[in-house]
C-alpha cells in the first residue's frame, strides 16, 4: 500500500465540533500515521469535552464474551500524578541505564530514546494519564492457566486501548501505550484505591503532541507474512 503524506498537525482545541471533524479523518491515514507520541508541545489540560468522546469511541472495541468489564481511571490531579511517576521514575533509573548501554554507539537508536526519557523526566507534567483497568473474573484472569485466560483477559482491554490511540492521533493527541508506571501493581492499586478484582493493565499519558505524526517505517510485509507454516514466505519478492 503507498503511503500518503501525513495530513497537517491540527493544534489544541477545545472545541467539541472541531473534534468531531477531525475524528472524520480517513482510517488508513490515522493508521498509516500513528505512532507513540512522548514529548508534548504543550502541557496544558487536555479537556474533558475533547477526552471523553475519544473514551466514548474507544468502548466500540469487541470484548472477550462481551463482558465489557473495563474502567478508565483517569488521573489529572497533580499529586496523583506525581505519585504514580515515583514509582514509575524508581523503575526507569533501574532499566534506563540497561537500555543505553545497549544503545551505545548507535546515533540513531539514542535519538530515539529522547523522547522516552523526556516523559520519564515531566511525567508529572502530562496533562492527563488513561488507565485502562479489567474486572478479574472465573472465565478472564490475567494470571494462571490455562494461558488461554491471560489472553482473553488482554484481549478484553487492547483492543480499546488501540481505539483510544487512533482517536487520540485523529485529533492531534499525543499518546503512547505504557506498561513500566504500573509494574509494581501492588504500589498502583494503593495510589489508585483499586479494589482487588480491578487490575490495571497499562497506562496511556496524553496530551499535546509535538511536532508531525508519521508516516511510519515498518519491516516489509514480505518479511513478515509466513503462508501455512513458519519459514514459508512466498511474498518476498513483493516486500518493499
């Protein structure tokens, strides 16, 4: 598929018909341009008039059983806020000097560590943060066997999750899907007063973004595509 130029920035609204138009933007050019968006233009609120649709949108995803037995936590207060990036902030000094070392003599790949270690550094300072959560129950627990539960009880929330990175994108959203600021579940769901059958299963700060979207670079679907078995790929000569 060619790829098209990605469609200019749009800038932070607040205007609930004006995101309504952009939500109308074409699907594959949300697709083609999505990415994880770290570093924000601007660290103004995200209001609630822009936020809430695109949570709204999210909820069409399909769900395992159709049980829709999600909660969006989502945390604007300050204090909040800063509580959950200490703990996030103790695990990035833990595993950041790990990823740099291994990024040692790669220009290109530290470039790309930028805008991580920026949210890590104003993470208190991310207008917004989108905790998608997952009610624990007999047939979708996100620990145990058999394995088939943990990925019922994952494909129960990803699918939103992605819904809500798409709308965030249409709009000129900044977002990101995050998983380290909640490793320590039993530290979050304290900050959070989570009840013990609500498990968090990841975070999603938002907020303004910084420059352009995409598009995107991806491997050669030649190389990714295996037809009947493993090591079968008839579509090589077309990757490119």
């Amino acid at each position: 598929m060619t790829e098209t130029a990605p469609p200019p920035q749009p800038g932070p609204t607040t205007d609930p018909s004006e995101v309504a138009e952009r939500l109308r933007m074409p699907m594959v050019d949300a697709m083609q341009t999505q990415r994880a968006v770290r570093r924000l233009i601007t660290t103004e609120p995200v209001a609630h008039e822009v936020l809430l649709p695109l949570l709204e949108l999210s909820l069409k995803a399909p769900t395992s059983s159709n049980t829709q037995d999600w909660t969006y936590l989502v945390v604007e207060d300050p204090e909040q806020k800063a509580r959950i990036g200490k703990v996030y902030g103790r695990l990035y000094k833990l595993f950041n000097p790990i990823v740099t070392r291994q990024a040692k003599g790669d220009p290109q790949e530290l470039r790309n560590m930028a805008p991580g270690q920026w949210q890590a550094e104003h993470f208190a300072e991310i207008p917004v943060l989108v905790i998608p959560c997952y009610r624990k129950n007999m047939n979708h627990r996100p620990t145990g066997r058999p394995q088939i539960r943990v990925s019922s009880f994952y494909g129960s929330v990803y699918p939103a999750v992605q819904n809500l990175l798409l709308a965030c994108r249409a709009v000129g959203l900044g977002a990101s899907l995050q998983t380290l600021p909640i490793w320590w579940i039993p530290s979050i769901r304290k900050i959070l007063d989570l009840p013990r059958d609500v498990r968090p299963v990841c975070i999603i700060p938002i907020g303004w973004a910084k420059g352009r979207y995409g598009p995107t670079t991806r491997t050669p679907i030649g190389e990714v595509v295996h037809l009947d078995h493993f090591g079968n790929q008839p579509f090589m000569d077309s990757a490119g």
